[in-house]
C-alpha cells in the first residue's frame, strides 16, 4: 500500500467482518483474544465485537476469552483505563449473550517486580538483561493459553499485531504463516495458532475506524485517542514470546521500565498536567542511574546471586562481574518506594505501587536469604509511612538483633566472616524442610563454596595472581 491507500480500499469493513464470522464458525477453536486497552487491541476486540454481533446466537458455540496482563507496576492511568472497560465488555457482553468473558492476569508473588528487584536484589532491567518480561507477562499469559489448550485441545490466539509495525514485526508474522490460512503457528506454544485481523492495517486505518465506529461496549474511542496524545504514546501489546520490544520509550507501559534511557511518555502526560507522577518518575530516574557504571560499584555487590565471583575479564579489579543490589541500597530502595507510595496516594488514596503481599515476600527473603535477622522491613514500613502492616508471624525465626550483635562482636574476636557463620546458621536452620541427609550436605557446601572474603581482599587476591602469571610469562632468569 502506498502512504495515501487505506485498507478500507480494498477491503470494506462488512468484508472484515465477513471473515472473521467465517474463521469463527471454521473450526471448534476458542478464541483469546489479548488486550491491552491500547488502540490495536482496541480495534481487534472491536472489530470481532461487530462481526459476532450479527450472528444467530446459536451459532456463537464457542468461547471467546479476553486477557489483560497487568505486571501490577503499570502506569496508573493505563491501569485504570484498561479496568474500567475490561468491566463495560464484560458486563455488555453478558447483557447482550455473548461467548466473551474477561480475564485479568498478574504475575505470581514471587515473580512480581519488587519481589525480584528489592527482593533477590536483581539490577533494574536493561537491553541485555530483560529479565522482568518473561516473569510479569509472558508466564501469566501463556499459563492462561496453555491452560485454554489443556481444556480444549487447541486455541487461536487473537492479537493486535500490525506488519506496519516494523519490519522485524512483519518478517515473524509471516515466518509462522500457515500457506492458505488466515491463521499462523505460534512460535513456542503447542497447539496455538495466532489470527491477526489488523495485520494489514496502517495507523491511520486504526484511527479512522475507531474514530468513525463508536465502541460497542460503552467505551469512548475519543478519549482513548486524547490518552494517547497525552502520553506521546504508542501501544504496550500483550506479550507472549520474547521477540516483542520493550514497552518502554514511547509506548504505554511499566511506570518503572529502565529498558530505555528516558521515559518520555511518563514525562508528556506529567508535562499535560499529571503532576502528581513526579514522584514516580523521579525513583524510575534513580533506578536507571545504577545502571551507570560509577555507579555499579556503590549498590551491587562484588558477588553473584551464588556466592561466587565472576571476572568479565582477566585485567584489573574493574572486571569484577556485579551482582544483585546490596542488601543495604535494597533498605534505601524499599524506603523510597514507600515514600513515593505515600507522595502519590495524596492525588489517589486507592493507588498501590507495592502490595502488602510482596512486602511479605520480601521480608521472608531477607530473613532467609540475605540473613536479615534484624528484621528490617516493619521498621522501614513505619518509617516511611507512619503505619503499621499485619505482619504474618514468622514461626521459623529465632534470631533476632540482639543474637546478630553477640555473633558478630564473636565473630570479630576469632576473626571469622560474619556473613558465612550468617548462612551456616540459616542453613542448619532450614535442615528440616529437606528431605535427606545428602540434601542437607549439599546446601551446607554450597554456602562453603561462596566467596566470603571481603572485597578488597578478592581484589588482592586477583591482582597477586595476575602479577604471579606475568612472572612466569617473562624470560627465565640465567
């Protein structure tokens, strides 16, 4: 198509609707239908929303299942803007007898971003270590389709996804096009098939018939173009495989996202008049700049998640791989987390940027595994709120502060690394949850097997080595 052809040229919207009533009643296939309450999967929906409509109520057999991911760090706005018409389809839809239900998805606790970054202390996400979209929103949703195929044998997968998009978007949606269908395989789940009925269509089509056909639902299109010109924004999609951008930059997406160098749609709404979000850009600016490389050293630590340390390089002690944030810059983290929290609900007090279950999630882990006998997070919690949480009792914790001072002002007399008798102890602590002897030895030599020097003595340690290795490299003496 050229700059100035619509779609509608050569397909006229009955005709559009035609095939998709076609490819409803082709097979016995539910549908899923993935929405994420921006414009393509607005007019996905809408546009299967018109098609069935006309149909005969006996022929609308089989279910239609609408999904919105939310990872539960999404920009407020979007969430609401995604809630209040995920409730309209659902409730016109029941009114109307149609097969459509809908379905909000999270992520487990324990995959949830606080729960991950503050929790296990994993660094904000970046280009080459995206590790939140495979937690937060590729696993709720494929577990939702998944189970769909476990139900009914197989699903198709309809997605808001334009080839004018880009021209990798174009190249993996006709990699898996099955030849003489309208449907394609989907690139790692068994058994699904994905129908893009937008694949062919330009923005300017999308707007043009969302602009021109009012929402079925009792959504209002208009406003949906205003939020976008607002935000400067492009559409965050439902994401079920990994070759989907990051949603950050200039689309809709995660508040928190540092995958990209500046949120430039949190700072346009901010600058069309939702001040109140300063707060929460100003922590997504300081989550970003550790990711600087001065900055590396000062809250990760010289460690892996394992324990052990990893050279990047055999040069000097800048090629120290860094691990997780320190347990100390997490306190800073979930204390400036909370104050923001406090700062935004002025403007909304339902606003919840961390919830009290991922609070206890992550004070389990670091009572379990960064050895946090002082028990920090209700302090912190009341700190920076002023209030206090149902804290869950905790039946396994029989240390406390006052154990944490005697062991180290013991472990500085005999010389001993605090952090290591830390682990044996919380170890040996844990022993009864395993389920043998041969278990019990193998977490005991795991913690044997971490590094517990300090980091100036691994410094030394590598630079002795290096200096050993240019020794025996050099001529031999006569």
């Amino acid at each position: 198509m050229t700059a100035t052809t619509s779609i509608f040229d050569t397909r006229p919207v009955p005709t559009i609707y035609r095939e998709i009533r076609d490819l409803y009643l082709a097979n016995g296939m539910p549908w899923v239908i993935g929405y994420s309450g921006g414009k393509d999967s607005t007019v996905s929906l809408q546009l299967i929303w018109m098609a069935l409509r006309e149909m005969p109520r006996e022929q609308l057999t089989k279910p239609i299942y609408v999904i919105a991911t939310d990872t539960l760090v999404e920009t407020p706005l979007i969430v609401d803007h995604v809630n209040q018409n995920l409730g309209r389809i659902g409730r016109v839809a029941r009114q109307l007898g149609l097969p459509i239900t809908v379905h909000r998805l999270t992520p487990a606790v324990t995959d949830s971003f606080w729960v991950n970054l503050i929790g296990r202390g994993y660094p904000a996400p970046h280009s080459r270590f995206r590790w939140c979209t495979e937690r937060m929103k590729i696993k709720p949703a494929d577990k939702f389709i998944l189970d769909r195929v476990a139900q009914h044998g197989e699903v198709v997968l309809v997605l808001g996804q334009r080839r004018a998009e880009s021209a990798t978007r174009a190249q993996v949606m006709d990699e898996y096009r099955i030849t003489g269908s309208l449907l394609s395989r989907h690139s790692t789940l068994p058994r699904a098939y994905v129908y893009t009925p937008i694949g062919d269509f330009s923005t300017d089509d999308v707007w043009s018939y969302l602009l021109n056909v009012p929402s079925p639902w009792g959504g209002n299109n208009r406003d949906l173009a205003s939020l976008y010109r607002s935000a400067q924004s492009g559409e965050c999609p439902l994401v079920v495989d990994l070759s989907t951008p990051s949603c950050g930059g200039s689309r809709f997406g995660c508040w928190v996202c540092t995958v990209v160098e500046r949120d430039r749609s949190m700072e346009a709404l901010i600058d069309n008049g939702e001040e109140w979000m300063v707060p929460m850009l100003e922590f997504r600016d300081f989550l970003a700049e550790t990711q600087q490389p001065e900055r590396r050293k000062e809250v990760r630590d010289y460690r892996r998640r394992d324990g052990r340390v990893h050279l990047s390089t055999k040069s000097q002690a800048e090629s120290l791989t860094r691990g997780p944030y320190t347990l100390a810059f997490r306190k800073e983290l979930l204390e400036r987390l909370l104050r923001v929290q406090v700062q935004v609900r002025q403007h909304d007090p339902t606003l919840t940027l961390i919830s009290a279950e991922e609070l206890f999630e992550i004070r389990r882990l670091w009572r379990v595994e960064a050895q946090d006998w002082e028990d920090s997070i209700p302090a912190i919690y009341r700190r920076a709120t002023g209030q206090e949480l149902a804290w869950p009792r905790d039946d396994g914790a029989i240390f406390g502060a006052e154990e944490h001072g005697l062991l180290a002002q013991m472990c500085a007399e005999e010389e001993l690394p605090l952090d290591l008798m830390l682990a044996l102890i919380e170890s040996q602590r844990q022993q009864t949850a395993l389920s043998n002897r041969a278990a019990v030895h193998a977490r005991i030599e795991g913690v044997l097997r971490s590094e517990w020097r300090s980091e100036s003595e691994v410094i030394s340690a590598i630079e002795l080595h290096q200096q050993r290795l240019g020794q025996l490299d050099g001529p031999l003496a006569g």
